[in-house]
C-alpha cells in the first residue's frame, strides 16, 4: 500500500455495511483479518516531511501556544463586561462597546507588541543561553564533584538503613501484622 502525499487524491472505498455471515469465497470475517498482513507506514518519511516542514528555524505560524500557556489569557468581552438582567444599557451602545473593546484590545497588543517583542526576546535569549551555560559548565559538574566526594557517605548511610531502620520496621510490621479489626453494628 503506498502512502498518501500531499497534492494526490485518494480513492473512495465502498464499504459494504450489511450483515451477512460469510464472504463471497465462504471465509469467515475473522479469519480474513487475521490473514491480512499489517501494514506499515515507513516512519523516516513521516520525520523527513515533518522536519521539512516544522523547524526551530520556523516558527508554527497558525499554532502559537501548543503547550497553552497563555491559557488564562484567553479573555472576552464577556469575561470582563457583563450587565446583569435588572440593568441594561442600549443595544447599540452594548454593540459599540463591544467593537471598540474588541478593536482596541487587539491594536493595543500589536503596537505594544512591535515595540517590545524584539527587544525582550533578545534579552531573554540573552538570559536563558547565560543560565543554561551556567548550568552545563557550573552547576552540573559542582554536583557531580559533590556526589564522588560524599559517595562514602551514601554506602555509610544505606547500611545504617539497612541494619538498623529495615529490621526494626519489619518486626513492627509482624508485630502489627497479627491485629485484626472487625466493625459491628449494632
């Protein structure tokens, strides 16, 4: 079976709905299935065609929040304005509102995005490559150094836990282990 690329069409497959026990050639249904053999999509073309397609060098234009973030930004008109029944205004005013609302909120965020955006994602570009060099080259060796000098200590105190504190736990279980409670109502 080859793969679908973009651009081909697909054929239409008919399928036959009704109930009937056997197939023309007096086979089981089962029997069919398990006879058909499985079909594999070759995995390197899905990840080539991905790869081409989606980059870290272009970002998903349509998908901007995948992970959703922003989640509790998602505001409405109705998330902030909302009249209740006993007072209301007149609907055009309650249409303009609206419009205006919804137009300034959106050319607010695109000035006031053009204006910062370039500059503070320098800046935290800036900040997180410093963190993650600080992190590869201090902090991730300073740990390690740690863990080989105090490995005596981590052999020392798994054998205190295992002489001392696992038998002592283990008797208080079989001791405890014997006690049985049964509810009654009266």
């Amino acid at each position: 079976m080859e793969n679908v690329r973009k651009g081909e069409e697909s054929e239409e497959v008919e399928i036959d709905l009704d109930s009937s026990d056997e197939f023309e050639n007096g086979e089981d249904p089962e029997v069919l299935w398990k006879k058909a053999p499985p079909v594999f999509e070759e995995e390197e073309d899905i990840h080539t065609s991905t790869l081409v397609e989606i980059s870290d060098t272009k970002p998903l234009i349509n998908s901007r929040d995948p992970r959703g973030i922003n989640d509790t930004l998602k505001v409405t008109f109705e998330d902030v304005i909302a009249e209740p029944v006993s007072v209301r205004s007149g609907d055009r005013v309650w249409i303009w509102s609206h419009a205006l609302f919804e137009v300034s909120r959106v050319w607010i965020y695109r000035a006031v995005s053009v204006l910062l955006a370039i500059p503070l994602s320098i800046i935290t570009g800036l900040l997180f490559a410093l963190l993650s060099c600080l992190h590869i080259w201090m902090v991730g060796p300073c740990i390690q150094c740690v863990q080989i000098g105090t490995r005596w200590l981590q052999s020392l105190w798994s054998i205190m836990m295992e002489v001392i504190v696992q038998p002592l736990f283990t008797s208080a279980g079989r001791c405890c282990g014997g006690f049985s409670v049964h509810l009654a109502k009266e």
